[in-house]
C-alpha cells in the first residue's frame, strides 16, 4: 500500500444528490455525500450493484450533473464550468478506467492511448511517443499494433488504463476496473494502478471485490442506498 498523499485536498463533495424520476417513482442514486479526498490519496468505494458508485464516479468525473450539492476541484466548482470549461476539466485532469474498456474496436491498442492525447492537441510523434511508452509500461510492448479483438480481457483493460494515464491526469476515477477479469489479471490491474498511486497520482477506485479494495487503498468507503455507511481509515477492519 502506498503512503504518498498528503493534506492537500484535491476534491470536495458537499450533500452531493443524484435523483432520477421513472414514471411516479423517484429514485435516489445519491442522496447527501460528502467526500473528501486528498492528493496521492487511493480511495476505495465499495458496495452492492445500485449502491450509487457508479453514479458518484460519473459525478466527480464531469460525466453527469448532480441534482443538489457541489464538486469542488482546484480547477472551480463543477456545478458552475460552462460546457467548454467542464470538457476541459474531463480532457486534462481527469482520467477514467470502465469495467466495458470502452475501446475503439478499429484502432490498435497505440491508436486508442493516442486517442486521449489527439484531443489535447499533442502533435503526432508526441503522441505516437507518449502512448507507446504508456503501453510499455502496462507489459504491452509486443501488443501495440493489435486491436481490441485480438486481446484478452485483461490486456484490453490495461491498454484502457494507458490510455486513462497518458495525459498524466490528477485524478483517476476507476469504475469496477477488474469486474469481467480472473484472478491473475486482477492482481497485475492491482499493481499498475497501486505503482501509479506510488508515483504521486491519486485514485478513486469502486469495487466489488473488498479485498482488492484493502489491499490496495489507503482508505475504503462502504456505499449503500446512495449513502456511504461505513468507513476504515487502516482498509483493514471492514466486515
């Protein structure tokens, strides 16, 4: 487990609330968060499907638009970017890792990396540069010409965490990201995100599996009912 965070908090959470409306029925995605987490820190949320994880992630992502409450960032309050300001937020200083991987399945594992690198305006050979040495280090050296369908389940998810890395985000916002792996891939996902955290980057992870989820963050948040009900700051002693 790392020990790099520190005191400076990197994002703020106030009575956060997700509503949506089906017919006359209103259901509670979120309901009153609050959350803070420092940088270099690695979070892990952990909880039943329907819990809210995913709906939170989205949230602090920039993804989706809060029904009540606040997201606050060095870069301003969320709630208050217009269109071309939150785009911005997403391209530069967030990055995102889905159970699905989310892969362009026409481009090779380079082209997806360079992807995220195209829409900062990175030139080519810079780009090419940043998402091969990104993929070398996820053990995909001998992958990068391949496309999504020519690999496993665990490499597709690695080229995906590449590409969520290479523009160096503040945040990483990481959703179920060994959901459909085995044991084996699990552990090497564990590693890459926990060698990334080691580096200074921080993380937010949200999991089924608790025991990923201690053996890799620094403190676990258990979700229920758009709520966070339980909290261990050592990821040692949730039952």
């Amino acid at each position: 487990m790392s020990q790099t965070q520190d005191n400076i908090t990197l994002l703020t959470a106030s009575s956060l609330a997700r509503h949506y409306r089906f017919g006359s029925s209103l259901v509670k995605a979120l309901d009153g968060v609050d959350l803070d987490v420092r940088r270099g820190e690695f979070l892990g949320i952990v909880g039943a499907s329907g819990s809210g994880k995913s709906t939170l992630l989205n949230l602090l992502g920039g993804l989706d638009t809060p029904t009540a409450g606040a997201i606050r960032t060095a870069e301003g309050d969320l709630n208050r970017m217009n269109p071309r300001r939150l785009a911005r937020y997403r391209a530069t200083e967030v990055g995102m890792i889905f159970q699905s991987f989310n892969l362009v399945p026409h481009r090779s594992a380079l082209g997806n990396v360079e992807l995220a690198l195209y829409f900062l305006d990175v030139p080519l050979r810079r780009r090419r540069a940043l998402a091969a040495e990104m993929l070398t280090r996820v053990g995909l050296a001998d992958r990068l010409e391949h496309r999504p369908a020519d690999l496993s389940g665990g490499e597709q998810q690695r080229v995906a965490i590449a590409r969520a890395l290479v523009k160096n985000p503040a945040l990483l916002l990481a959703d179920e990201p060994t959901g459909n792996l085995d044991r084996d891939a699990t552990h090497m996902i564990g590693d890459i995100l926990a060698d990334w955290n080691r580096g200074g980057g921080t993380v937010i992870m949200v999991t089924h599996n608790l025991d990923l989820a201690r053996a890799r963050a620094h403190r676990v948040l258990r979700m229920d009912y758009g709520r966070f009900v339980a909290e261990d700051l050592s990821a040692g002693g949730l039952e």
